[in-house]
C-alpha cells in the first residue's frame, strides 16, 4: 500500500509537557483519514509539525516518501494544503484576493483556477465582500479553497466544523468527500465530532497521551462495531434470567432496559418471558457507534 | 523567495496602514517644511535653505516604521497567513529574508513620501536651494538610508517573532521611544559646556564672572562612549541628521550596516527554532 504521511515514533515536548511520545501513524493514499482524539492529547501538535510549523524533538516521519529532515522535504509539502485550527486568510481583503495571494505564494504564473476553487467550495458569488464580513462558515470554507490552491494532493483539516452551524457542517462534509472522491486528494482531518467523523472518514487513528492508540481501516471498524437489540421490558431481572437460559449475551442498562447482542428469536423470547411474566414494551436494532467504540477505546472515562 | 517578496508587494499595494503612513508623512512634510521656510524669511542674512528642515525626516521615520512593521508583520500571525507560506514548502530563511526586504522597502517609500512632500512645500514657498553639496548630501542620505535599514531589521526581529499583534506593536513603539529617549539624553549631555560664566551683580552693574567648570560636562573617555553610542544608535543618527552634525560619517554607516546584519542574522536564527501556532 501506498502511504502519503508515515510518522516513526515522533516525540514532541513543551517544557515537562509531552505533547506526542513516540507517536506511529500512517495515512494511505485516497483516505479520508480521521483523526481522534480529546482535547490535548496531540492531535494539533502532530498537524503543526507535519506541516513544518514545528520541529520534532526525536523521531520523525516521511512525507511522500521523504524523510522530514531530507533538504528537499519542501517539494513534499508542495503537494499538501493545511487549514490548521483556524482558517489562515487574510481578514482585510477579498476572497479572491486571497487566493491570489496564496498563487503569489506558490509562485503560480497565472491566477488560472482560481473561480473553478471558489466554485468549489461554493464562494462564487462573494464578489468584493471582505473577509472580515464572512461568516464562520465561509471562511472556513475560503481557508479550504486557500489551502487547495496548487491542487495539492494531501490536505490537512484540523477541526473544520469546530463552530459551524448544522448547514455548515453538512457543507464541508459535502466538500470533504467531494474533494476526496472527484478530486482524489487524501485527507486527514481531526475532528471532536464522531458522529460526523464516521460519515466522512476511511480510515481512524485513535489518539490518547501523544500516543496512536489503534489505526484501524472504516471497513474493520464496521465490523468490529457490533449490532445489538435494545430492549424495554417491565421486569429487567425476569429478561436477564431468560436470556442466560437462552445464553445470549447482553448488558443491562436500567430496571427497564438491556442490549442483547445476538439474533433475538423474538417469538422464543416473548414467549419466554411472558412465561415469566414479564412484558416486552419495545424492542429496537441497534448499531455501536463510533462513539462508544472510542470510549471503550479510551477505557470507558474519556470523552472525544 | 522572489514569490513571497511578490506576494509581500501585492498586499503592500492593498495595505491601508501603509497608505495612511505615506499620506501622513507626505502632510508631515509638506507642513513642516512648509513653516520651516517661512521661518527663515524672517532672519536676515540668512539664505534659505531646505536642508534646515529637510533631514527631520530621520526622527520620526523610525516610529512610521515601528507602527507599520509592527502592524503588517502581526497580521501575518493574527490572520494565520504566515502558516500558508510554511506549508507551500517556503523554507524560514526565505520567509525572514522577504518581511525584511518588504519592510526596509516600505521605509525607503515612507522617505520618498517624505521628499515628495518637501518638493511641494519647496514650490509653495519658492525655496530651491538646498544648502549642501552633493557629496554631502548624498551621504547623508544614505545615512538616513541605514537607519532606515537598522530600524527594518529591528523591527522585523521583533516582528517575526512575537505572535500577538499588539504586543508587537506595544514593544516596537516602546523600542522607538527607548531609543529617541537615550539618544536625546546622551546628545544633551554631549552638548554641554566645558565651563560657564555666571553674571555677577555688584555696586557698579552687573559683570560676567570667572568661568567655572561645569559639572555636567561630560569629559574623557566617557565622553568618546556617549559619542560612540550616539553614532550607533539609529534615533542617535537621525538626531544628528536633523540638526545637521554629522561627525562621522563612515562610523555610522559601518556601524548600521553591522547592527542590521547582526538584527537579521539573530533575528533568522530565533525564527528557524520557533515554535509557531
């Protein structure tokens, strides 16, 4: 397999704090890889130094191949556009204004594109408003169109709906498979939000203390996320003895309610437990979510 | 580097700060030398010339400076902007190189503003002569032109590395004022007289009294350390520029030209270690 970012044991201190130690990771080519993690536990810090913002303090890591210390590692990141934590525009002038000077920036001999980018990521028609005008949205979306001036191959996003309304999460999810799919440009972005995480992402890297916690490819965690049912039933203890007589496995959740997680035979069941005089109230199939897959991850304490 | 030093000039065109600097210099100008000029109408036997006003430039070009490097430098970190230019593979050296080169060429355009306004202020007071030769005025100039250069690469130090805009700003203002402060007090205590007479009042009127040693003075080798420093420290040159007592000429141009080198290359070696956000 093809990887655009390997990182070998990356360690990274500020003053007696860790940020990253000894940090592993690899990003396919074509993935949409999701980074997650809680707050401080590295995720920014590994953006800032992939993108050369900051130096490791040992390890290191390869970018298309090259090592990070390599005197041409510059013609890597050539490749790659970065929105890292806030969209990096200037706030006086336009939008096309700023994507012009992201072409002086790359040294690009004509501003050729450069509406096609703004269609994009649906800034067409901003015309000569300022920066400073937009909403939170918009200039999330100009950072993105910034950052994929030079058609880069590899884009970093570091948190991208952090603040966004429901309609502007929905418009950068919409741009971010866009982008991946039509455009064939890997991705990796971090994000709090899992749920919206898991409608984007190929890829996951788990990370906690500076450290990759579990790498794992959308298609192993679906089938490592398990299916279940949840059921509401007036007796909680009456289900739990049926279902041990019938061993399945399950997870009581209040007096009233369990997971079962097997192929419940529902006429066996109910008629089992009405034996036992207990009654069925509402029976629902239920799937385990990146969420609770992250917090058993983390152990069950920790919160994306 | 020649991209970011384009980049740099593209946003300088834009700038705002950079066009209210330029248009106050320009007023500043044609308003001073304006009244300087007129001034000297009422001196008799004194030929008019713009060269009395002309070099008061060389003081409040370093505050232009303070304010505009400060602001156009800190917005590279408010606005985020100086991370595109990392990731577009940009090494930290170039990136220095261009603040730099775009800040000392927004001083010499604050001084081109500067002249362009006395050049109005000469034609709406008819006065042409400029009351120095060529040579002298060229080196003058081109001690102004090193000042300018010291005060860039000041100011790009403190520019590149502080990331908070009015930190930036508070500190190179400071800087400014720190510099024009001690120059002024070193001038001062240069200037002061070996010894005075004191007017004595006795039954015949008043007379002059034996001269006595000043205790001001400043005398020896503590004498040729405030000179010295007065020569090196760029508020030091403009002051002298000023009033038109340059001492020595070479020195200070040996002196800016070291000081700007030092400033840059301190300056690169702090940005390539810094961590940036």
């Amino acid at each position: 397999m093809e990887y655009v970012l390997k990182t070998e044991a990356l360690t990274k201190h500020y003053k007696n704090f860790k940020a990253l130690n000894g940090l592993n990771m690899q990003i396919p080519k074509g993935a949409i890889y999701g980074f997650v993690g809680k707050n401080g536990a590295g995720k920014t810090t590994l953006i800032r130094i992939i993108c050369g913002l900051q130096e490791p303090v040992s390890g290191g890591y390869l970018l298309y191949g090259r090592k990070h210390t390599d005197k041409e590692i510059a013609k890597s990141r050539r490749r790659m556009g970065a929105v890292v934590e806030t969209p990096a525009v200037y706030s006086a002038m336009t939008a096309a204004d700023n994507l012009k000077q992201q072409y002086r920036v790359l040294g690009l001999p004509s501003f050729d594109g450069l509406d096609d980018i703004l269609k994009t990521v649906g800034l067409a028609g901003v015309g000569n408003k300022k920066v400073k005008h937009f909403s939170l949205g918009m200039r999330q979306r100009l950072g993105i169109a910034v950052a994929l001036v030079g058609s880069p191959d590899f884009l970093i996003l570091d948190e991208p709906a952090n603040g966004l309304d429901p309609q502007g999460i929905v418009e950068i999810r919409e741009l971010i498979l866009k982008l991946n799919r039509e455009h064939q440009i890997t991705i990796l972005i971090s994000s709090h939000i899992l749920d919206e995480l898991s409608r984007l992402a190929t890829h996951y890297g788990f990370i906690e203390n500076g450290r990759i916690l579990k790498e794992i490819s959308g298609k192993e965690l679906e089938d490592v996320l398990r299916k279940c049912v949840r059921m509401e039933v007036s007796h909680v203890k009456s289900l739990a003895v049926v279902l041990d007589g019938m061993g399945m496995e399950y997870r009581i959740l209040s007096d009233t309610e369990a997971d079962v997680y097997a192929n419940v035979p529902v006429s066996k069941l109910t008629a089992a437990l009405a034996k036992e005089g207990c009654e069925v109230i509402a029976m629902h199939e239920r799937e385990e979510s990146l969420e609770s897959y992250y917090i058993s991850l983390m152990g069950g304490g920790a919160h994306a | 580097m020649r991209k970011l030093v384009s980049a740099h000039f593209s946003r300088l065109r834009k700038d705002r700060m950079f066009w209210i600097c330029m248009g106050a210099m320009f007023a500043y100008a044609v308003f001073y030398i304006w009244s300087g000029c007129r001034k000297e109408q009422f001196l008799p036997g004194e030929e008019r010339s713009l060269s009395a006003c002309y070099f008061h430039f060389a003081i409040p070009i370093g505050l232009f400076c303070a304010l505009f490097d400060s602001l156009f430098l800190g917005t590279e970190y408010s606005d985020g902007t100086i991370r595109n230019k990392i990731v577009a593979g940009h090494t930290r050296t170039e990136i220095y190189l261009a603040a730099l080169l775009l800040t000392f060429s927004a001083g010499l355009l604050l001084m081109a503003a500067w002249t362009a306004g006395t050049l109005v202020a000469a034609l709406a007071s008819g006065t042409w002569n400029m009351g120095m030769g060529l040579l002298r005025l060229f080196l003058y100039l081109l001690i102004a032109v090193l000042e300018v250069a010291v005060f860039s690469a000041l100011f790009t130090w403190i520019g590149m590395l502080s990331e908070n805009k009015a930190v930036t700003e508070m500190i190179s203002v400071l800087l400014f004022l720190a510099l024009l402060l001690f120059s002024s007090m070193l001038y001062n205590a240069l200037s002061q007289p070996e010894t005075y007479c004191g007017i004595e009042m006795t039954m015949d009127g008043m007379r002059t009294s034996e001269a006595m040693q000043n205790p001001r003075y400043v005398g020896g080798f503590l004498r040729s350390v405030y000179a010295c420093m007065l020569d090196v420290l760029p508020a030091g040159q403009g002051l002298q520029l000023w009033l038109l007592e340059v001492g020595r000429p070479v020195f200070m141009l040996l002196s800016s030209a070291f000081i700007t080198a030092a400033a840059t290359l301190g300056g690169m070696a702090s940005f390539r270690r810094k961590n940036i956000k």
